[in-house]
C-alpha cells in the first residue's frame, strides 16, 4: 500500500489519500484540533489591550481559517524559522515588547529572539529550552494568569521602591544631623523592611 502526498482543500482543511498501486483506497479529512479555552485566552489578552499575531508553518489557507476560530485578524501562514523570527525583529523594530509562545522544534529561534518567550509543555524539547518559561499545564488561559500575575507583581515591587527610597530620602539625613536617635532610626529601618517584606506576600496570594 502506499499513501499519496498531503493536498489541501479548497477550505483550508488538509486531506491525506491511502491507496494501492495507484488507486485511492480512502481518503482521510485533517482538521486542526484548537487547544481548551484558546478562543477565551484570545479575546481576554485583546480586551486588555494585547495584538494577537499567529505565525505558522501551515499554508496560509489553514493558518487564516485557523485564525479565524480563535478570533485573530493578523496572521501569517506558510512562514519559516527566518520569517518569523523577521516578523518578531520588525515588531521589536517598532517600539513592540513581543511575547511569543511556541512549541514546535521549528519556534526555537524566534522564542531565543522575543523578549519573553513561553512553550507548551507538551512540546519539542528544543522549543521549551528556548523558552524563558515553560506552560507546564498547556492550558492558554494559564497566559492570561501568568500575565495578570507578572503585572500586579511588578507592581508591587514598584511600590516597595517607591517606600524604601522615601523612608531613606527622609530617614537618613534627620540621623545624619543628630534629630532621630539611632535606636529609633534601627526601628524604623526595621519596620521598613518588615513592611515591605509583608507587602511582597501579597504577590503570593
């Protein structure tokens, strides 16, 4: 038996044909499977603001229809390792910070490239070396939270900045010129770092 070569259909679908000495025994429909809650993780980043892109290998034809599931309006198809990784350099080119998440050996250079780059953690092992961080559930929506997380984090790191060089512009130079007493100027630097110790734990909940 043999299996003819890949077409593709006139909807973007993929069909594969088994046959024997040059007659077609059957003939197989390929549809791509989207990945659970893709579509909410989608409209949840572009409600806040996010362009969503896809890059894919797939011929253009699967990669728009693909895009169209999952609610996404730019999408390149048929693209390789080198275009992708010149579609990420043109974003970062414009002033973009490009997240880019990835799970095929062929993702690998444009997830080295991205300023932040995730894989799956289902896939090619190549790709989640790559990677500065590895989606271990697979689950989309867990980008949704990631991001949630890594921005009200960095917030509140902002905010421990933003006490520690108060208490020191104000704390420091009153000890300096002998109005705070040195034990109380102890006290207070040690309650400063308690408080700021307790508002990093908010990070945690």
């Amino acid at each position: 038996a043999a299996a003819a070569d890949d077409d593709i259909d006139d909807d973007g679908g993929a069909s594969t044909c088994l046959g024997l000495q040059g007659r077609v025994l059957a003939s197989f429909m390929l549809e791509e499977a989207l990945r659970e809650g893709a579509r909410e993780a989608v409209a949840a980043l572009q409600r806040e603001g996010v362009a969503v892109a896809l890059l894919s290998g797939d011929t253009p034809a699967r990669a728009r229809r693909l895009a169209e599931r999952v609610g996404i309006t730019e999408v390149i198809g048929g693209a390789t390792p080198a275009d992708k990784l010149a579609a990420v350099a043109a974003a970062q080119a414009r002033g973009r910070c490009v997240a880019m998440v990835g799970d095929g050996v062929n993702d690998a250079p444009v997830l080295a490239r991205a300023d932040v780059s995730l894989a799956m953690g289902q896939g090619a092992l190549v790709a989640r070396s790559q990677a500065d961080a590895v989606v271990a559930s697979g689950r989309l929506g867990d980008l949704v939270a990631a991001r949630a997380s890594a921005r009200r984090t960095l917030a509140i790191v902002r905010q421990n900045m933003v006490w520690a060089a108060g208490y020191n512009a104000v704390c420091i130079p009153l000890a300096l010129v002998g109005w705070l007493p040195p034990w109380l100027a102890g006290l207070g630097m040690a309650v400063s770092s308690l408080a700021v110790v307790l508002n990093a734990l908010r990070a945690a909940r």
